[in-house]
C-alpha cells in the first residue's frame, strides 16, 4: 500500500493506457512524476489483428453479428480491460518494479461514438453532445487494488467542451522549450497539434485542436488495397511510389470543418470508412494503387499544414508523435507542406507511439490529486476541469490514498500544473 510519506519523497508511478482511433492495438505506458520532471518507466504494446480491428470497427458501426449493441459494448470494454490487465502486468515486469509501487492507472478505453455537439435528438428530445469511451476500470481495481481514473473526456463535454483534444496539458509539461516555439503533431488515426510556445515567450496562449485524417485514411486505403490484408502503408512505401491526384487533394481539403476555428474535434464519424469510399469515387478513371495512397497521404498532409494558420507564435519546428512518424513519405510530405523541421518524439527522448499513453497515466495523476486536465482555450468548455471518474479499490480507504497524493501533487508536478482546480474559476 502506498504510504503517505513516499508522495513525498519518491514521487509518482502511474499506468496508462490508451486504445486509439485507428483500432491498431492498446498501448500502455508507465511513468514517474518526481521534482517536476516526467520520466517513462517503460512501454508496452498490444497489437490487434486485421480481423480483429475490423470486428470492432464493424461493432462501433453498429454491426455486430448475433449481439444487441449493448452486449458488444460490454463485451468490448471487458476485452479493453483484459489487455490492459496483461500489458500492466508487462510493464511492471520491463520496470522491474511491483504493483504495490504503483499508485494509479489512467485507463482511456475505445472511444465508440463522438458527438461532442448538441443537435442530436432522440424521439423529438433534444440531447447534449456526448463521446463515450469503452473500459472497464473495475476489473483492474478488482485485479490490483490500484485507483483507476477513467471516462476523461464525458466531464469536459459536460461543461461545454469538445472532450478533446486532452494529450495538450501532458504535452505542455513535457516538450515546452525554453526558447524554440514548438508545436507537437499527433498522426493516429485522427490527427491533433498543440502550440507549445517557449517558456520565454509564456504570455502567449496554448492552442490546441484535431487537424482532420491522421492515417485513418491512408489505413483505409491500405485496407482496400490488399483487400483486408494490410491494415496500413508500412513506412509510406506505396504513397512514396505513387502521385497524388492534386486536384481531388485540394478539393478534400476545402472541407468546411478543416477551415473552421478552433477548439474543434473530430473522429471516424467524418474521416473514417465512408470518407474513403467518397474519395476513391472521385478518383480518376485509370490510377494505380500507389496513386491511391500518394493522394491520401497528400489530403493528410495538407490538412495538417492548413491548421498551423491557427497557430501562434507560429511554430519553428514540429515534434511529431503517433504511429504516423514511422511513415516517411506521410513526414516528407510534412515538411514539404509546412515548410519547416519536422522530427519524430525519439529526437527527444520519448518514443513516438507512447506519447498518448503517457499522457493518459499524468492526466489520471492530474485527477487523483485535484487539478484540471484540461483549459477553456484547449477545449471551449466553461472552466478548467478535473477530468474523469476515480474507482476506487474497497480494499484502501480514501483517507490513506488521497490528502498525500494532493500534497505531493504541490510538491512534484510541474508548475503551472501543480495549481489545484479549486483555484480557478468555477462554472457560469
Ligand atoms: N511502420 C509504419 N509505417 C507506416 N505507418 C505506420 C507504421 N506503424 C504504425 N503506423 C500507423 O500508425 C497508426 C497507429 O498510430 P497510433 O497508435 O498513434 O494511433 P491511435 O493512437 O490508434 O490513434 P489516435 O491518436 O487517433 O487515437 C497505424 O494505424 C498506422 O497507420
Ligand atoms: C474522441 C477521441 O477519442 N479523440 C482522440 C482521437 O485521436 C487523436 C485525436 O482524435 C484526439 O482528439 C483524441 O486523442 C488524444 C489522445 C487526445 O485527446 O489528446
């Protein structure tokens, strides 16, 4: 059990895991939060098969053979948690550490539907936005008797926001450069950017929106290709072998949403499956699977050099993380359309695909010990907020887990996130 006094002295060990938009597999991360530096203890990855990505893919779309909807959703948070349950138990072997070392997990689950926007309605009744996130945090209290925070997004949504992006706050604590204005770029399968003005320049404010297709198309254009067979262009090697089809790239690109103000969020709902089928369509009558891929990769590329408009000051260089670094055609095009350095998370230290999952193990951290996870200026919700739901393990009081983690959370989080929610201003 965790003592008091070791917030104080060592710091904090805290799991996260995330299952993102291209469904390619669930990663998990461990970190240390010590003296205001964060540290990555170890990564582990889950991949999913094609076939089994494509099941879930088809689940979400509300086509699950034999099952209710509700009885796939069940099924899929149990499956998310079970993966969890396994990686967890790796990292803790990779770490070399026990489980009575670690203090939280962060668990993000699949997000299964994300309508952050009222506008819906059900028999005539208008609804509030709402995104869900699939996990079943109780199977991990249950198997370790550690504090899960999960379903960050619902509270931000509730308070007006968009729910996403959230990795921001976590990129601010950890890439800020003392004098170079960065931005990070995540390329999943939805691409998102934050502006990380330099520490000198600290009066400007952090931005921080989703950009539109980071490989959600690129994927469903390998996908249909090899005829479910390849799941993504390993390295970018068909796209770099094929020429886009510049006018269907522009013409992609003139998408309302991608010209629209930030804060904005986005998901397989627009950039997924029928998005692909409408492209193809346009295609010209004779192309080869190359050009396929060169055009998709170019619409990913040119949606993201349109969103730095928003950006200031505008960004010297972009440190990319997600899978997406790994393509080098995707990063070439990059550079090309944004005319400036862009480099992997690894030049930094921090391993491309682990980002996300770090983020979500320092924003479960950021919950357990009372402070927002995100800013009405990331998101557009009302006021900075605690994110998430916190079960808690029967076999721990609350007393002995949470008036030290809040402590220690003054003592090793890194300024300006060690200010606690109750000093911001409240809803209204
Ligand atoms: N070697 C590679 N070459 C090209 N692309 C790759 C490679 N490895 C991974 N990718 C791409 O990265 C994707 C997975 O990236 P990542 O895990 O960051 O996405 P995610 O977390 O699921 O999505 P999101 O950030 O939207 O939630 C794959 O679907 C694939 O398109
Ligand atoms: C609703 C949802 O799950 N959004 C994801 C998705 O994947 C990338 C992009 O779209 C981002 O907005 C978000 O994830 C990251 C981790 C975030 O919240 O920062």
């Amino acid at each position: 059990m965790a003592g008091k006094s070791r917030y104080f002295t060592d710091g904090f060990v805290c799991a996260g895991f995330m299952c993102g938009s291209s469904l390619d597999g669930l990663d998990g991360a461990l970190i240390r939060v010590r003296k205001r530096s964060v540290s990555l203890l170890a990564f582990a990855h889950h991949p999913f098969d094609n076939s089994f990505s494509d099941t879930i893919r088809n689940g979400l779309a509300g086509n699950a053979p034999g099952k209710t909807i509700s009885g796939f959703w069940g099924m899929t948070e149990n499956l998310v948690s079970l993966v969890e349950l396994d990686l967890f138990k790796k990292l803790l072997a990779s770490a070399s550490i026990s489980e009575k070392e670690v203090d939280l997990i962060g668990s993000h689950g699949i997000t299964s539907s994300h309508h952050p926007s009222a506008g819906l309605s059900l028999s005539g009744i208008p609804i509030p936005g709402h995104t869900v996130q699939l996990t079943n945090p109780h199977l991990l209290t249950e198997a370790f008797g550690i504090p899960v925070v999960s379903d960050f997004r619902r509270t931000d949504v509730a308070s007006g926001g968009e729910g996403a992006p959230l990795a921001p706050i976590f990129h601010r604590a950890v890439l800020t450069h003392k004098t170079i204005n960065r931005a990070f770029l995540n390329l999943g399968g939805i691409a998102n950017i934050t502006s990380l003005p330099s520490r000198r320049g600290s009066g400007n404010p952090i931005i921080a929106f989703d950009t539109g297709p980071g490989n959600m198309l690129i994927d469903a254009g390998a996908r249909w290709i090899s005829k479910g067979k390849r799941g993504f262009d390993p390295n970018g090697e068909m796209a770099g072998n094929g020429q886009a089809v510049e006018s269907l790239v522009e013409k992609v690109c003139q998408d309302p949403w991608l010209h629209r103000a930030p804060p904005k969020s986005t998901g397989r709902e627009s950039w997924g499956e029928d998005r692909f089928r409408e492209i193809l369509g346009q295609m010209p009558l004779r192309f080869s699977p190359e050009d396929l891929m060169a055009t998709l990769t170019e619409i990913t590329a040119l949606s993201v050099a349109k969103s730095l408009d928003w950006i200031t000051p505008c960004p010297e260089e972009i440190i990319v993380g997600g899978g997406g670094a790994r393509n080098l055609t995707l990063m070439n095009r990059l550079r090309i359309r944004c005319n400036k350095e862009v480099s992997p998370s690894e030049t930094l230290g921090i391993p491309a695909q682990a980002v996300e999952s770090m983020a979500f193990a320092y924003l479960a951290l950021l919950s357990m010990t009372q402070r927002p996870g995100t800013l009405p200026e990331l998101t557009g919700g009302k006021a900075g907020r605690v994110l998430g739901t916190v079960t808690f393990p029967s076999s721990r009081s609350l007393a002995s887990i949470l008036p030290g983690m809040i402590r220690g959370g003054d003592i090793h989080l890194p300024f300006p996130d060690r200010a606690r929610a109750r000093m911001l201003p409240g809803p209204g």
